[in-house]
C-alpha cells in the first residue's frame, strides 16, 4: 500500500523493554530455556505502524549497552526511525511472560525497577524539540505508571504536544503491578494525559478509575456507552474512544469484537462497531491490543472512515494472535487479505 501522507509523522514515546518466555506450555524456569525478545507498548505501536507503511519513530532512553543496543536495532529493521532514541546508563527493563494455557492465564513478572528509562526519561528530552516534525504522538498509561520520573515525563509530553498541536492518541493500558509499587496517583496522572489526548483507546474500566466512578449495566456495550458519554464531558478535547470485547472460552479460544465511541452533536454518542471474530489455537495475545490500537491510528491517519479503520484494528489484531512475541509484522496488505473471505487455505 502507498503512503498517502508522506511527510505526517508519528511519534511513538514509552518504555521498550526485553521479554523472557518459557518453552512452550512451561511454567517460568521449569527448564533453563527461556525466550528473549524486545517489546513495550509503544514500541508495538511503532512497529506495527511501520510495516502498515506510516512514518512511524519512536522515542525512548535505552541503556548504552549491548543490550540497549540490540532493541533499538530490532524496532528500526522494521522500519521505524530511531533517531529520538537516548543512550544513557544504567539497566535494560525486562519482563518475564509465562503463557497460558487450557484454563491457566498468563502471567507476567515486571523487572524493570531503576532501568536507565525510569531513572532518567523525566530529563533525558527537551519536549518541544522532540515533538518537531510530527503531526501525532501516541503514548499510554505505561509510562507514568513507571514511577515518579515516568508519571512527570508522561505528563510533560502530552502538555507540550497540546502546546504545539500535535494530536495525541492515548491507550490506557493499566497496570496495577507497577502502580502497586510506589505512591502514585494513577486517577490524577492519568486524567491529566487524557485531557490532552484526541483519540483514546479505553473502556469503561479505564475511566471509572480515572474518573472516580462507576458505570453499572449488566451489559458491557451499555457500560462502554455510558463511560463515553461521561468522558466526552469530562475531556472536551476527546473525539474518539475505541476499544475491544473480548469473550474467552479458554485461553487459546477466544472471540474478539470491536467498537468506537465519537463525539456527535449536542452530546450524542456516536456507535461505531465490528461483527466479533473468533480465534481457535491463540498463539500468543500479548501485543493485541497495542495491534488494534495501531490498526485503527494507521485507518485515521490515513483519512479513512470510522467503521474501516475500526475493521483493520480489529483485523490487525486478530493477526497479532496467530504470531509469538509483542510485535505484530504484518503488512496492511495481509491485514487487508484477513478482512476478507479468502479462506485459510494455503496461499500458492
């Protein structure tokens, strides 16, 4: 697929980290085998956005190591510019992944306390420098819940973009484990990169914590609705919520569906949504919904309609959980293939 917007940009800003998984099926250290691969929220969105064939970067503080070294090289053969990259001392986060399986979840371990990101990303950039050249920045609620550094760059970053007008598109993308381990104030954190964001990729989850509140109906699409209503009220600047359903009869069998929330007239909430997909033998799901937020980013930047990049989103993350790993590597042109009825049959 051509690039329609050659010189629009996108900034992607968070923490890349290093995953360790088990062998197949294993609990963590039930062998000494373990996988190594680079991810991180925002560094899922880049590469994703990259292979889709967006002018996509990605900012971060990496450590001057080898380490270090090897996830920049990583992100940048696909296609993502890393020139915003800052080397700096100190240590690789990582994150040990111990897949599920039948009726166990997945689990993740977070080792990434003083890594050379959370000691040193609060004064590594000058803001307004950074955010030169790029028409949307994407970051998410990774960041801040990082530590005192994370929450402050976080906030700095989404505050300096509105200056300049750059469009945020934010993914809320809780997690507890890491606010758990310090004194945040995730509501009050996270309120402040909402305020500022275009596009949010949320559910009512996200905003009943951010908000102080609950969103009561026994059914989820009512829920999500009600939380949109709230939200746009709440942040005049947000025009679009999207976010996805998942149904799971097990781990490796699950169905996913789509929606998006808009901003409409005198208050009205507009309803965008996908017929659900359903998944049979789930590869790995971690990175799915990072795929479906660069999905939908990539269908907007592109100038598409609502409901098509609400299509690819879904689709892109369907893809996602057929691949092991964080980073979804395929095309628009396959992500375009799977929104068909070609079949799965083999391709000759």
């Amino acid at each position: 697929m051509s690039n329609p917007r050659p010189n629009s940009k996108i900034l992607c800003f968070g923490e890349m980290l290093l995953r360790f998984s088990p062998n197949q099926n294993e609990l963590l250290l039930q062998s000494p085998a373990l996988t190594a691969r680079p991810g991180g929220a925002e560094a899922n969105v880049a590469v994703a956005l990259a292979r889709f064939g967006a002018p996509a970067a990605m900012a971060t503080v990496l450590p001057d190591n080898a380490l270090g070294q090897a996830a920049r090289d990583e992100v940048r053969r696909y296609g993502v510019d890393t020139t915003p990259v800052v080397f700096a001392p100190g240590r690789m986060g990582l994150y040990f992944l111990t897949p599920g399986a039948v009726r166990r979840p997945s689990e993740v371990l977070y080792d990434r306390a003083g890594s050379a990101f959370v000691e040193r990303v609060a004064d590594a950039f000058d803001w307004d420098a950074l955010l030169g050249g790029y028409e949307w920045l994407h970051v998410s609620g990774v960041t801040p819940a990082t530590g005192p550094n994370g929450s402050r760059a976080a906030v700095e970053l989404v505050e300096a973009a509105v200056r300049k007008g750059v469009r945020i598109s934010y993914d809320g993308n809780f997690r507890g484990k890491l606010w758990e381990q310090w004194a945040g104030d995730p509501p009050a954190t996270l309120g402040k990169m909402l305020a500022g964001a275009e596009i949010a990729f949320a559910d009512d989850r996200d905003f009943a914590l951010v908000l102080k509140t609950k969103f009561e109906d026994a059914d989820p699409h009512a829920r999500r609705r009600l939380a949109a209503a709230a939200a746009f009220e709440a942040f005049p600047r947000l025009q679009r919520i999207a976010c996805t359903l998942r149904v799971q009869e097990s781990v490796a069998d699950q169905a996913l569906s789509a929606v998006m929330l808009t901003r409409g007239a005198d208050g009205e909430v507009v309803e965008t949504s996908t017929e659900a997909i359903h998944m049979t033998g789930v590869v790995d799901r971690v990175g799915g919904g990072d795929a479906f937020a660069s999905g939908v980013l990539f269908g907007l930047w592109s100038g598409w309609s609502d409901q098509e990049a609400l299509d690819f989103g879904l689709a892109a993350a369907g893809l996602k959980h057929s691949v092991p790993g964080d980073f979804n590597l395929f095309t628009a042109t396959e992500v375009r293939a799977a929104m068909g009825d070609g079949g799965f049959d083999i391709r000759r």
